[in-house]
C-alpha cells in the first residue's frame, strides 16, 4: 500500500489552502491512501476561545461532499480532518474516511486537551463513537487524532478491534519563547511515544502534522510553530519517512500490511497480556478515593 | 536522588557473579537506589527448559538474606532480581525491593515470554500480586520485570496507583545471526517503548540490562548476545544516561522526583483519560468471539 502524507500550512482562507492541499495530492502518484493534517482546511483557531469559529462548523456538509469528491476523482481513500456541527452548541473534531467516493465511516477525536494556546474543551465535544477501526477497500484503518497520540489506550483498542494500521492527523507546535532543549524535548516524545503504539501493538503507523508559525489573534500568547516532521513507521517502530520541520511538502511511503503477522508472530505481546489484573485502566486514579466520599 | 544502574555479566558462578556486583556497588559513591539487572545472580537459564535449574531458587529465602544485608551495610535502596520458590514446582520471577536492611516488597513478575531463547513459561509461574507501588524511604517504586516493558498497561496501572518512578531489570540480547538491520531495530524498539512509559506517564525510568555473550548449554540455538544498554530517562522521555553495549559498568544518573509534577501539570494526560470507553482494554480481543462460542 502506497500512502501520501500531506503536510503544510494554513494559507490566509480555506480556499487558498484547499488549492495548496490538491496540489500537493496531485503531485503524488499512484497512492492508495492519503493523509492529511488536523483541521487541514483552517488555521488552528483553537489558539484562542472564540464563538467567531464556530461558523467554521456550519460547512460540514459540503465539505463532505467536496472531499468525497476528491476521493472520487483521485480513486484514493482520503482521511480528512474537519469540523463538524451535529447540533447548534454541539461540536466535534472529526476525521472522516472517504473511500473512491463513498464515506467509509467517521472518528471523533475522544481526548480533547486544554493547555494555553490549545483551548480545545472549549470547541469539540468528546468523542462518543468509541475507538472503532474504519473499514475500506485498502484495509482497516485506525484513525485517531492528535491528542489522542498520547494515550496508549486508544491505540491498544484500535488493535484490539483489528486495526492494521494507526493514522494520526495532527496539529502540534512550539512556543518560540520556549528554550531549544525543551523545544527538542517534545518534539522527541511526540515521535517517540508514537513510535512506541506501533512496537506495542505490532501496526504500522503514519503521523500528519502542519507546518508554519500561526499567531495568536487574540494576542494573549506569540503563537504557535508547527513543527512538521510528518513521519511513518512500521510495526516495530522502525521509521520509514519522516518530513521537514518547516517545509509544506508531501512524501509517499510504502507500507506492507503484512509485516505485522510477521512482527507479531515473534513478538507476540497479544498473547501475553494480563487482562485479569488490569481493571485499574478504567478508573480515574487508583486511589480509593471516589468509592469512599 | 542517586541511582545507580548495575549492568554486568554472568561470571560462571554465583560467586564469582555476585562478587563482581558488589564490586560494582561499591564503586558507585553516595547513591540513593541502586537497581540491578534480572536474575543477575545466574546465567540467563531459560536459554533451555531444564528442571536442573530449579535448584537456583531453593536459595531464595537465603538471598534475600543476602541482599537485605547488602542493603543494610551500604544504606542504600536495593532493587534485587532472585528466582522465587514459593512451593515446590511453583516458582516466580521476583524483584526484592530492600530498603537499609528491611525488605519493602516484592513484585512478581506478572508477563511472562516464551520465545525461542526464552523459555520463561516453564520456569515462571505469572505473578499474582498484580502492579503494586513498592513504598520506600526513597520513594515509591514502580518495579517491573524486562517483558513488562512491551506493555503499557503495567506501566500504566503504576502510575494510577501512585509510583514515583518505574524500574525494569532486564535480560534482553540479540542472536548473532540475525541481520544487524533487525538488531538495530530490536534495540530501538526496546528503548522507545520504554522511553514512551516514561513519557504517557510522566514518570522517570530506569532499565538495566545484562551484557556478554551466553551460550545455550542444550546446543540448540547459539546463544544470546545480551546487549546492555541500561538507560535512565526523565517525565518527558529524555535520555539522562545510557550504557554501552558491551561493557560490564555501573552509572550513576541524579533523577528528580518532583519534576513529574511540572511535567504533568503541562501535559495532563491523566486528566483527559476516557475510562468510560476503555472496557474493552479489559478484553483478550474485542471481536466477541468468546462470548458468542
């Protein structure tokens, strides 16, 4: 399987980054599925708490018909990245997956952070689709979202319903105020802890993120430098690509599916797992404290 | 708080093994923890299934004794790998928290590996005291065994149940004959994943691993290069020190326990779990097949 992962920046409108996104699609060939970034068709408004950008999320519709149109066009699974509007006041982030034409299914992004600068509880309302693999003519795909990279939960049950292979639009960056060490820091364990779900789970593994500095408009904070550096892995954690830090670019990456037989059949951490001794996993914290108020 | 990492080899006896440990240990000045590596008094034996080797563990309750006055004449938090007889024919694979000369706890090591090479499901039976925090004057120690290492849950339910630091002693090699891509890629694997435990929790790590080459005494396979490099990384997954891989040494790696809670506070993953939709974390597989036999 052939995959592109589109990765650029957010040029002035929807209109001029749409363009900028098929040309980036068109210059890749013969690829049978396609990436792209978190929110890919806006700038990352989550950067300040606006009821301007829900607006935004009025367009779903057609944006869903003008993607699955592209999906048509090209023959391409396409994973999108956008903003629905279910109700007024009533929000998610949403990937969904188109195949050739047809809408293979949808995620809602189901760990929803709030840091400054990512004022994202504020927009999306938790995911309630559960973490369910999407069915398509190139093989079930886990389709998570950007914060949900850090939960090794949420791709453990992707494998666990039979993902093959885990998608991760994101939108990441830096704080330019923030010292080059701890700027390296995070970049690395964004790389890292992502790497790790894919040696966990024995998946191959593609990561989307944007590029460009984006500022703040409310001019509480500088902005926010998105740090690129897109990357795809294989089923144990080997990396098979990795993007620019600062270039809006495409790269296409061949993965083979059946390398996790393989990876798994001598690595086999499926087999091993204690399920009878993990039911901590569904509390909040392990502490007591909510059973004896 | 100092903590050293003890990485050697297996000298041919438990003498002259344990010798060398003290050596180590006593090379290291003012620390706090010191950790050593799994079942660092023997050969790694599960090379063959053999019922000779049951007779290490008949030793248990006289290395504890052992250990517990090594902790108690160098002031120190001692974190021991020993092969447990709990009755005959029922063993484990049990790390021995001491603190100053007073055992603290035990862990039982609750995944257990059967590869070709690692036979450990004929020696260990799977613990049964679950993912327990071990309290100490140092504090409290998340101590878990090599093959827990591939699975974040063990990490995880650690951390929810309040450990200040994770610890994996470990035997972990490569086969000569396998291509040194593949080796490349097996080292990786098992530094990032350890690496993301660290980073998902918001929790320092330490690994220790054996070094040497053993051979397998039944002829076979042709025995196991243990590849070393213990390593130390903070709350975000930064390296703090590595070993080499090949070189019997001790390091010695300053580790600051307080830096979780920064590190927490900024990236709130335990805040954003969704543990109402975790369930089938709970399940060998989530297709339903054992409940429609």
């Amino acid at each position: 399987m052939r995959v592109a992962l589109i990765q650029q920046r957010y040029h002035g409108s929807k209109e001029a980054t749409t363009k900028k996104t098929l040309d980036l699609i068109n210059r890749v060939e013969g690829v049978d599925l396609v990436l792209l970034q978190e929110l890919h068709q806006a700038p990352y408004f989550c950067q300040e708490e606006s009821t301007d950008w829900f607006t935004l999320a009025q367009d779903f519709e057609i944006d869903l018909e003008f993607w699955r149109w592209v999906s048509e066009e090209r023959r391409i699974v396409l994973v999108a990245s956008l903003f629905e509007q279910r109700a007024p006041g009533l929000y998610h982030n949403t990937a969904v997956v188109f195949d050739k034409g047809k809408i293979a299914g949808r995620y809602r992004k189901m760990h929803i952070p709030d840091d400054p600068g990512f004022y994202e509880k504020f927009y999306f309302t938790p995911g309630d689709l559960g973490f369910e693999p999407i069915e398509t003519s190139v093989g079930r795909l886990g389709v998570l979202i950007c914060w949900d990279q850090w939960f090794p939960e949420a791709a453990r049950i992707m494998a666990l319903k039979g993902a093959q292979i885990l998608l991760y639009p994101t939108a990441i960056g830096w704080f330019d105020d923030d010292p080059q060490e701890e700027q390296r820091r995070q970049l690395e364990a964004w790389i890292t802890i992502q790497r790790s779900h894919a040696i966990a789970n024995g998946l191959p593994l593609v990561a989307v993120n944007r590029v460009g500095f984006e500022e703040d408009r409310s001019g509480c904070l500088k902005g926010i430098r998105f740090w690129g550096n897109s990357f795809a892995c294989g089923p144990q954690g080997e990396l098979l690509i990795q993007l620019s830090t600062d270039q809006e670019e495409s790269g296409v990456v061949e993965i083979d599916l059946d390398r996790s037989r393989e990876v798994r059949e001598i690595w086999p951490f499926l087999r091993d797992r204690r399920i009878e001794a993990y039911s901590c996993l569904l509390e909040r914290y392990c502490d007591g404290s909510e059973k004896n108020r």
